[in-house]
C-alpha cells in the first residue's frame, strides 16, 4: 500500500515469511526443507498444496478433507509413532 519494499528482515518479523536464509544458501535451505517435506504423510501434504491452490476457497477445503485424512492409516501410525517414541513410517493410505 505504501509503495515501499521490504527487506527480508522485515518481512519475516511482520510474519510474510517463514525463515530467511544467507545470500547464497538459498538452495542448501530449499532442499532441507524439501528433505523435511518428504517425511510427512504424503496424504497431507497433497491436501496442503489442493488447498493452497485453491486461494480463498482452500480454507473450507480443508475443513472437510481434515476429517477424511484423521481416517487413514497414515494418521494412525503417526499417532502410534508419536506413543512409541518412533519416527513415523508413513505409506500414503
């Protein structure tokens, strides 16, 4: 609204971003994030990134696949996972 940049300083303490990174480690954190991301419950994650393409209406997506992925296999090992002290193995069902 102001016409006036951001640094990335800035913008991560007005919370518009997650994390910033040194010049030149751009990638490095990109692919640890990455490395991160593969770990999750794939079916999750496919329901994050419907919903995040769906803008506005990804909201009330959300809402009704949340209760759908709390019946899968996958959110039982987590929660088994989580009980056990254990990394999850999660399979996409």
């Amino acid at each position: 609204m102001t016409n006036r940049s951001l640094s990335a300083q800035e913008a991560h303490e007005w919370g518009l971003v997650a994390r910033v990174v040194p010049e030149g480690k751009v990638m490095e954190a990109a692919l640890a994030l990455a490395g991160e991301i593969k770990d999750m419950p794939p079916l999750s994650i496919k329901a994050v990134k419907e919903a995040v393409n769906r803008g506005m209406d990804g909201y009330e997506y959300a809402c009704r696949v949340f209760e759908n992925l709390m019946q899968t296999e996958d959110a039982r090992e987590g929660a088994q996972a989580f009980l056990e002290k254990r990394k999850p193995h999660f399979k996409g069902r």
